[in-house]
C-alpha cells in the first residue's frame, strides 16, 4: 500500500513539478511541500513494510498504521482505521474540505440577510424574552476538539407545535494552530450573520440576549436544529480558514442544560468584558488599519484602535486583529504606533507614515483624539457626529 501511494505521489512531481531524471532532492522537497498526500498502512508490520514506510516518511509523507507503534508526531501515527484515521492523516498533512454548498434544505446565503420573520409566519423561536437562550464560542486544543460534530441535546424542532417558544444554548468549539483566545468574541458575532443567510431563519443580538426564530416555510421544508449547527460549523471553517482547522456545535433545548450552560456563559462573558476594560490605547504596540471603505473612498483610512472603533462602528480592535490573521494581505493590517508625537491629540509616527502611504500621499497625518485639529479623514459612512466636550462635563 505504501510503495502504490509513494508511486502516485511521485508521478505527481514528475508531472505537475517539472522534476527531471536524478533530482532526488528536488522530488522530494516537492513530495513534501506541494503533494498532500499520506499512507494509510492497514495490517501487521514487518521489517520489509516498516523500511518502506521509513521511505514514505523521508519524502514528507505521513503514515498512519492501524497497528500499535511508536508514534512520531506528523511523522508516524497509529490509529484506529476508518474515518478518524483519515482525519488524522488530513490534519497532519494540512488537508482541509470546504463545504461549498451547505447541504441544508433551504436556501442559503447572503441574499437572505436581513429578512424578517413575522410572528404570524414563525413556528418555533429562541430566545427573545419568551424563553432562555445564548451562544458561545470557545477555542480549545485540536485533540480536545471532534471535527464536525453536531450534536441536538433535547427536543427538536418536529417535537414542539406552532408559535411555542424553546430555550436554546448554542456552544460552538473551535480548535486551530493560529486560533486565539481573543478571536473567540469575534467569530462568535459571526453567528448573527450565518443564521440570517437562511432563508427561513432569523437572528437578533447576541451572547444571553439572541434570539432566533424559524419560519412555518423553513420547517416545511424539513429544516432541523441539527442543519441550524450545520450552518455554523460550515461558515465557521470557510470564513475563518486561516485559525480555525476544527469545529464543533451542541445545541441544547432542555431548561436544565441551558440554565447549567447559560451560568458557565455568563462567566467567560465577564472575563472577556474584564479583559476589554484593561485593553487600552496604551497598552498595546500596534493598531490596526481598515481600508475596506476605498473601493468608493479611495484616499480614507481608518485607524483602529482598543479605545476607538472603525468610522463605522462595525469592527474593533480585536476585529482587525483576526481580520489580519485570517487574511494577512486583506483591509487590516497592523500599523506600529511608533515615536509617540503628541500624547493628548494622540498622534504617532508610525500611525501618520502609514496613513501618508495607504491614503496615497493624499493625508500627511491625524491626531486620533482631536476632532478640531487634523481629524481623521471620512468615508462619508455616518450621520451625526459625536464629540466629548470635558469643560461642560461631557
């Protein structure tokens, strides 16, 4: 089994790579790097076997043996066959399956964002004042973490009558090599956006104040809450790729679990709330840009920081933080404050040359708290603007 998928991988590099006679070196840095291929050796091992896949392990490819061997990590790994012996050799290698098309049974997608179910059209809802319900995303480590699982704990959907009201906890667990604790906040407010792609599903607010309600037409159709953490688990991996490497979703919709879990909630709330009060301008070394508004405001830049939200209020610091991390050439990016100018009007070198360069020698330069001298600029996304006048107490 090894020699045949050692054999498939190299006609690869022979192929695709352009490697000619007697480039071993060549093959197998290729093998290594650009092939994503592993071996999954089923049966007992012999000293023949066992040389071979020494071999396979030289050329960068990871085998996975169903027998008991000492392990090598990324290397050699022993695992039970089946479906989590693919997994394993997936995660060793890197390999990652978008779901490109969310197998639920209504449509999905932004088109529906932004549509409003009317109580008359709703058969079940969450949340909303008529019954408990929160989410929570926390991140943990890949071996902590079962790829795609999505578990309902309590009755569905089919086990309650038109217009009744559940209580719903939804916990979602991810797992990556470059996921943060910090970025949990953030992708759990994506859940807002990938409820509302249903058409049929509507979300409002967040943490212990969501609510979530599903329409007689979205039901018909067959939806459950089972496609609900469907929904999540798939936008979770496709719009965070770059930190997020595994997922998982437990709904719950017994009172007990969502009260134990609402309870457990409320403290990972209030240490995120804890640390947002000690993350101050002063306390970090670097802001971040977002320039998403030039493709109608071409020479705005907006600077965000811990203390100042982006011209628009729709992201904070720890938003272009992840924003960077999951896309390092996209509208966010770090901005080092550099030589402080003016502490009270809040101006830095740094800040000012990369504004000067990303508003294309258009802006020299802004005070970040001073809206009377060198304000920053405008994409024109506002409609009043807000200003602290300290003599007069604010």
């Amino acid at each position: 089994a090894v020699i045949h998928a050692v054999n498939f991988a190299v006609r690869a590099g022979l192929t695709f790579g352009g490697i000619g006679r007697g480039q071993a070196d060549l093959m197998l840095a290729y093998l290594a790097n650009r092939v994503k291929a592993f071996v999954c050796a089923l049966g007992p091992l012999d000293d023949v076997s066992l040389a071979i896949a020494a071999g396979a392990m030289k050329a960068g490819i990871p085998v996975l043996s169903d027998q008991a061997v000492p392990e090598i990590p990324g290397a050699l790994l022993s695992r039970p066959p089946g479906e989590e012996m693919v997994r394993a050799g997936m995660e060793a290698r890197g390999i990652k399956v978008k779901i490109v098309k969310v197998p639920v049974p209504i449509a999905f997608g932004p088109a529906y964002e932004g549509e409003r179910i009317r109580k008359s059209d709703t058969f079940a809802e969450f949340g909303g004042g008529r019954s408990t319900a929160y989410e929570l995303v926390t991140s943990a480590p890949l071996s902590e973490v079962r790829d795609r699982e999505i578990l309902v704990v309590g009755p569905d959907i089919p086990d309650v009558k038109k217009g009744d009201a559940l209580p719903l906890g939804i916990e979602v667990r991810v797992a990556g090599t470059r996921m943060q604790k910090d970025f949990e906040s953030v992708l759990e407010r994506r859940i807002h956006r990938i409820v509302n792609f249903g058409e049929g599903t509507m979300h409002v607010a967040q943490r212990d104040t969501t609510w979530i309600r599903i329409s007689d037409e979205a039901v018909g159709r067959g939806f459950r809450l089972a496609d609900l953490g469907l929904m999540i688990y798939a936008k979770m991996l496709s719009d965070f790729e770059n930190i997020v490497d595994k997922a998982s979703v437990m709904i719950h919709t017994r009172e007990e679990d969502v009260q134990a879990g609402l309870a457990l909630a409320r403290e990972v709330y209030a240490e995120r709330d804890a640390r947002a009060v000690t993350l101050t301008d002063d306390a970090v070394g670097e802001f971040y840009s977002c320039t998403l508004c030039q493709s109608f405001a071409p020479n705005h830049v907006c600077i965000v920081t811990p203390e100042r939200l982006g011209l628009c209020g729709a992201i904070n610091w720890l938003d272009g933080k992840a924003g960077y991390e999951i896309t390092p050439t996209g509208p966010n990016q770090p901005v080092l404050k550099g030589n402080e100018l003016d502490r009270a009007k809040g101006a830095w070198e740094g800040v000012n040359d990369f504004v000067r360069e990303h508003s294309r020698n258009t802006v020299p330069g802004f005070n970040l708290y001073s809206i009377m001298e060198a304000p920053m600029t405008s994409c024109g996304c506002f409609e009043c603007i807000l200003a602290l006048v300290p003599e007069a107490n604010g």
